[in-house]
C-alpha cells in the first residue's frame, strides 16, 4: 500500500487564491504512490503524483478509461461530470476514430484562420471595457465572454442561448453535496439540448463544427446519435473552462509577480514560452480529474497496483515536480520550454490545446499593450476566489489602469 500503509483523506477543497495545495505537495514528498479516499463515490483510490509515473500511467493501455464506466469511483464532485459515452472515457483504438474527427476542427491552419475572427471580439471586449473606464471587472468584461464567445462560433450556437448554456455547465462543475440535485438536473438539461441541436443539424447541416462531425465519416462508420450529442456537450464544456478561468488566472499572476507584466510588454516575442511557463505554474483546478482502472496488476513507482484498482492521477502535482523542472515553485518566463501537462496527457490530451493557446496569446497579448499600466484596483488579498467549484479562480478581478 504505497510507500507507507496510510490511507490518505482527500477532499481536495483547499481554495486559498492560487496558492499550491499544501496537501498535494505533502503527498507529493511522502507518498509517491498514494492510497486516498475522496468525498464521493465507493472505496478507496491510488493517487499517482511524479511526472514520470504521471506520464506512465496515462500512457500504458493497462490503465483504461473506460472500465471507470458504470463506477461509483472515488472522486470529488456529488455526481460524475463526465458522460458515459464521452471520448474521456473512450480507450485507443475506439477514441481515436473520434478524436481524428473532432481534430480536423483544431488543426494549425484551421486555428489560424480563427485568429482574425478571434482578434476581433477580444477588441471589442476591450473597447467596451475601456468605454466602461477604470475600475473594471475582467472577469465580467473578457474572461467569461471570450472564451464562451469562440467555441460557440465554432458549434454556431445561437447568442440567445449561451448564457444559460454556461450557467448548465457550471453548475456540473460544483463540488458541493448541497448542490448535488442542481448539478444532476443542469447536466440532464445540457444533454436534452444538445440531442435537440445536433438532431436538426443532422438534418439540416451547415458550416459549424457539430454538422461536420455529423456528417464525417471514418470509413463506413458515422457518429451514433449518442455519440453525437455527448461530443457536443463535450466541445463546448472544454472549449471554453480552461481558457476562461485561465484568462483571470494569468492576468492576475502576471499583475502580482513585479516586472512580470512589464517584460512581456517589452519582450511580446517571448509571449508563447512565457505562456506554457504561466500554465505549468498556475494550479488551474483543483485535485484530480477522471480516473483510470488498472486490467492487470501493474507496478508503478515501486508499489504493485492490483487489477481492478482505481487509479488517480496528479496534472497540477507533475508540473510542480522538482525532478522535472528546476525551481519549480518559481515562475520564470524565460524557462526554456519543457511539455507542461495542463492540458493532460497521452491519448486524452485536450483536443482543443491549440485553440485554447491562440485565444490567450491574444487576448493577454492585446490586454497588456492596449493598458501599458494594468494594475489591480484593489489589493490582491482581497480577491474573491471561487471555492464551490473544481476549477480555480477569481469571482471578480477588479483591474485599473
């Protein structure tokens, strides 16, 4: 039983601005190999922190994603967020038929075309803020309209409904045993939508990435309705969460490590590095995601994990990894580039990584040369930071300029 016979008592709560979760790193020095129980769901679960041992297990076919299918697995949230025919809970070879279709929305050229499109609304977002005047809330002016704005112009889904769309998400996000009904009923009305909207796209296809992927074909084979409707949801859930919190994320980083902002204004060619610097370093969520279950007794750092066993893994703990990267509780801009895992790993890397990159070189880019002296209006202990959710991140970032 890991390095030491502890059970480890996990709710992966702490929510203390983006301070490093002081349980995750004890774990990450004592236990490499963690025997943990969660909040929610039956038993107990291995918890795998190292970056090689992070890397091993989302890589080995032993670990499949989608035996967790039909579990009541150890996790954070009252109720799975991920959906039972998601391509998260797919194992190569049957995802990477999906993964070749949703791709083709998300390749090089494809993004790059998005840039002008994508410019656009991140300057109309600052001209409103700039018409508003200082103080402003990024939060309510960019972070939480941009992301959002973008995939739904991907997915073509009506202005009129995305508002509520977003609430749904949301609430699927919610940790809370108080918020379980809300979140069960959010992700139910999130699904029947979604069978609506790809239904009549299905019918009646158009330029959009949903009547693309209803109409693909990977040799005989198309999307089952289920399928379908689950991609959807899940396009639009991880288009825009990362991005949007990571907006905030960033912009307050950059706004509270002095000089930081300042070098990138007078360095925008270092943009792109300082960005997966900015990713490695920000702990974006909080503890763990989805997990895997070992088909065969597999030794991992050392400890046997038996077939059958519930096994977690640490994306936040592996880019704190000091075996991996020196000094890394500092953030450093000019870090020469090493594979960060904020976007996960192996056959379930985010998908969307490359449209997630362009929407934050821009708009961080743009923000920073159009207010030359960005600045929090308030003092940043006084931020409201979220702590109902999985994902980390200011409420409101009041900014001045």
């Amino acid at each position: 039983m890991g390095t030491s016979d502890k059970v480890w008592s996990c709710p992966f709560d702490f929510a203390e601005g983006l301070e490093f979760d002081p349980l995750l790193r004890q774990l990450m020095t004592e236990d490499r190999v963690a025997r943990i129980r969660m909040p929610y769901g039956e038993g107990e679960a291995w918890l795998v922190t190292r970056y090689e041992d992070v890397r091993f297990v989302t890589t080995d076919r032993r670990f499949s994603r989608a035996a967790v299918t039909g579990r009541d697995f150890p996790r954070m949230t009252p109720a799975p967020i991920v959906q039972d025919e998601s391509i998260n809970l797919l194992d190569p070879p049957q995802s990477s038929r999906l993964r070749r279709l949703v791709a083709q929305a998300f390749t090089a050229p494809k993004v790059e075309r998005m840039k002008p499109a994508t410019q656009e609304i991140v300057d109309r977002l600052l001209d409103e803020m700039a018409e508003h005047g200082p103080p402003a809330d990024l939060v309510k002016h960019v972070s939480m309209r941009l992301p959002l704005t973008t995939i739904c112009e991907v997915l073509d889904i009506p202005e009129d409904d995305r508002p509520e769309l977003r609430r749904r998400a949301m609430a699927m996000m919610n940790i809370g045993a108080t918020t379980r009904e809300n979140a069960v009923q959010s992700k139910a009305e999130l699904r029947a939508y979604f069978a609506d909207l790809t239904q009549r796209r299905r019918e009646q296809p158009g330029d959009d990435l949903i009547s693309s992927l209803a109409t693909a074909r990977d040799g005989d084979e198309v999307l089952g309705e289920d399928e379908l409707t689950v991609m959807a949801m899940v396009l639009l859930m991880t288009g825009h969460d990362t991005s949007t919190y990571q907006l905030s994320n960033i912009t307050y980083t950059l706004l509270t490590h002095p000089g930081a902002a300042d070098k990138l204004r007078a360095q925008p060619d270092l943009m792109p590095q300082a960005l997966e610097e900015l990713l490695r370093y920000i702990p974006f969520r909080k503890g763990v995601g989805i997990p895997r279950i070992a088909t065969e007794d597999v030794e991992v750092g050392g400890v046997t994990i038996r077939a059958n066993d519930t096994v977690h893994v640490s994306y936040l703990a592996a880019n704190r990894d000091p075996r991996r990267f020196d000094r890394p509780d500092e953030l450093d801009l000019d870090r020469p580039p090493s594979p960060h895992m904020t976007f996960g790993w192996g056959a379930h890397h985010c998908i969307g990584a490359p449209l997630a990159l362009m929407e934050l070189q821009l708009a961080i880019g743009t923000l920073l040369r159009r207010f030359p002296k960005l600045a929090l209006a308030v003092p940043a202990e006084e931020v409201r930071w979220n702590d109902e959710s999985i994902w980390r991140y200011p409420y409101e970032l009041p900014v001045t300029w």
